[in-house]
C-alpha cells in the first residue's frame, strides 16, 4: 500500500521544487493528495496550487569550512579530519598511510565553462 507520510513527504519535496508549475506535475499532486486524503484524514489538500502541509522539506546542507590538516583520500576523495588514521568514509577505511593525498584544499567557487 501506499505510505501517507512518505506519500505528503514526496508532495513537499516536489511543492518546494517549483515542479508544480510543470504541465501535468499540478494535477498529478491534486491526485495523490486525494489519494491519501481517503488513507488519513489530515492529509494537506491543494488551494490553487500550492500544497499546505506540515512537512518541511529538508534544508540544504551547509559546507563547513576546512579544519587545517585535513587529508584528502586518494581512493574516495573523503576529505578527514588531522586526527584521522584511517579514511572517515562508510565504504572506504583504508588506512591514512596507503591513502593520504595530501592537504585539503578548500573548495574553489563554481565557474562558469569557458566558450568552446
């Protein structure tokens, strides 16, 4: 079956996107909502186009700036702590002596591709 929550989750997510405006995208939202509006009761509903509920879409992640002494690992790319003597990575581990490129440097700003 479908999960109201995750189903009102999905909605705010694509409300917060400015998706809504897309052909189709508004009327496939009304749907759902109507959808779980038979499941739970206290699903939002669609006024004119913007979908009122009370989940929050999440928040963008905030870059932190870079601790001096960071090493970046050469297999991942995982950016550590000084302190760390293996790779800080889930899927990576390795240890800082097999894998240790060196000092982080903090992220360049985007620019723009150059004209071909």
């Amino acid at each position: 079956g479908v999960n109201p929550q995750a189903a009102m989750q999905a909605l705010a997510l694509l409300q917060a996107s400015g998706l809504s405006g897309v052909p189709g995208v508004g009327a496939a939202m009304a749907q759902i909502v109507g959808a779980v509006g038979q499941m739970a009761p206290a699903a939002p509903v669609l006024h004119n186009g913007p979908l009122v509920s009370s989940v929050k879409p999440p928040r963008a992640a905030q870059p932190q700036p870079i601790k001096e002494g960071s090493w970046v690992c050469i297999d991942c790319g995982n950016i550590n702590f000084p302190n760390r003597e293996h790779c800080n990575a889930k899927k990576c581990g390795k240890p800082r002596e097999e894998v240790d490129g060196g000092p982080a440097a903090e992220a360049a700003p985007l620019a723009a591709p150059a004209p071909a």
